[in-house]
C-alpha cells in the first residue's frame, strides 16, 4: 500500500468537520430470528455528502439501509434524521430502490406525483413541481409513458424523480442501477452525479460496485464481518464535479484498489460460506 493510498484510509466514522450531520447512527444492532445480520453500526452522514456502502453479498447493506429508512425495526440502537427520531418512515428521507418500485398502471407523471399526493401537496404544489422533476431526470416528453413502453433506465429515472419531487433531505440509494446494463449504468451514474450537482443533498449510496462507490462516494463505508459492522472508511479525495475523465485518473486507481484489497479476503470467504 502506498502512503498516498494509505491516507485515504480512515479510523473514524464521524462526518467531516464543519459539516453538519443529517444523519446520525448509534449502536445499532438488527436480528432475524438468531442471525444477526449487524451489530454496533455507527456513523454520522454529513450535510451534502455521499456516502457509499460496499460489503460482501449477505453482510447486511439493504438492511441497514431500510433500517435507517424506517421500513425495519432495530434492536439495538438509534437512528436520528436532524432532531427527529426515526422509528418509522418519515418526511425528508427518501428511498430509490433496485428493481424500481414503480406502479406499472400510473403513467410517468402520476408515478412522480405519488409521494407528493401522499404527502398531502395541493394540486398547484404538485402541478409546479412534478414537470420540473420529470425534465431533470431527462423524462421531458414522456410524462404519459406507462412503465412497460420504458425501457429499465428510464423506469429509474422515473423512480428518481419521484424521490427527488418529495425534496428529501437524504436520499437512501439501494443499488439503483444494479438492474440495468452495464452502458447504461454508466450514463445514471454521470445523470445522478448532475443531478446531485444541480440540487446537493445528504444521500446514503448500496452498492455491489466497487468502481462505482469510489467514483459516486465522498466516503466508502467498508460493511463485513459475521455479524457486520463498518471495518473500514476510505476518504474519497476526488474533486467535484466528477465526470468520466475522474476514471482516468490515477488517484481514481489507487482508492479503487484501496477498497478492493480490504473485501478480498471476506469476499472470498463470503463466497464458500454454507449458511446454517
């Protein structure tokens, strides 16, 4: 490990200073039955940042991440969303999720406008707001499209636009480009990169991709372990706005390498496990 990678690993899980956080995680433990899944997860998400979480398959991501959006209970633990306490699903946080989530019998417009409706927006409130979203994730033109005439990158732009319409003040990515192929991917990736640019807010960011947490994240949350827990945290120091030139670049290399050296081992020995 170079000592230029090596400062990219960090021992801590606090945000950084000056920044506020939007969310704070506190010893927070989930069991199914006598699995458990995580225990002691601790960590602060700063105001505007990204935060990535990688891990082995069945370490415990999604889980965490529909912990903290409230769809699960916690054993152990708080998760706290500004000065409220999450406990159930709450207004200013938002969840997009892998395999869309959309209602295949609402149009483009009515998928987008259903968490406001929800959230009890008047008719005016939802009229300005809806088109505004729909142009940003670059649906302009098909509000009338039903899910089945989109094909799966459109179908997430949709299912974006519908969280971003809510304005969330965290935005829980649960691998949302893992559905679609690999072209095509990369293009979400550069549009949600734009579209965070455009309207910055906190967001929380699953994914299998090692690329990806390094190019989308300010940090990477390493989850492994039985039961899981953040072993290890890589400071992101890339420059904002990231394109794909950011690929190209050698520091891009090395915390790529970075954080594929610390989930090898568990990767490998996640891969040969019998479950019980």
């Amino acid at each position: 490990m170079t000592a230029a990678v090596a400062q990219g690993l960090a021992a801590t899980t606090a945000q950084p200073a000056g920044s506020p956080a939007s969310i704070r995680v506190r010893g927070l433990s989930k069991r199914f039955g006598t699995l458990e899944v995580f225990r002691g997860v601790d960590f602060d998400l700063g105001e505007r940042e990204i935060v990535t979480i990688v891990g082995p398959s069945g370490c415990g991501k999604t889980t965490l991440l529909r912990c903290i959006d409230g769809l699960l209970s916690v054993d152990e633990g708080e998760i706290w969303c500004g000065r409220e306490r999450v406990t159930e699903p709450i207004a200013g946080m938002a969840m997009v999720f892998q395999n869309f989530g959309l209602f295949p019998w609402k149009t483009v417009y009515d998928n987008v406008a259903y968490g406001l409706r929800m959230a009890g927006a008047t008719a005016a409130q939802i009229a300005e707001q809806v088109p505004r979203f729909i142009k940003l994730v670059g649906l302009g033109g098909f509000e009338q499209a039903y899910p089945y005439q989109m094909s799966g990158g459109m179908q997430q732009r949709c299912g974006l636009a519908r969280a971003l319409a809510v304005q969330p003040n965290v935005l829980l990515m649960d691998e949302p480009f893992a559905s679609v192929d690999a072209q095509t991917r990369e293009i979400l990736q550069f549009e949600l990169l734009r579209i965070w640019e455009a309207r910055p807010t906190s967001m929380i960011f699953v994914t299998h991709s090692i690329e990806e947490a390094v190019l989308m994240g300010d940090r990477v949350f390493v989850l492994k372990g039985r039961p899981s827990n953040i072993q290890n945290v890589i400071t992101v120091d890339l420059p904002h706005p990231r394109t794909r030139e950011t690929l190209r670049e050698a520091r891009f290399a090395e915390l790529r390498e970075l954080v594929w050296s610390t989930l090898m081992i568990e990767a490998r020995e996640a891969e040969f496990h019998l479950g019980s």
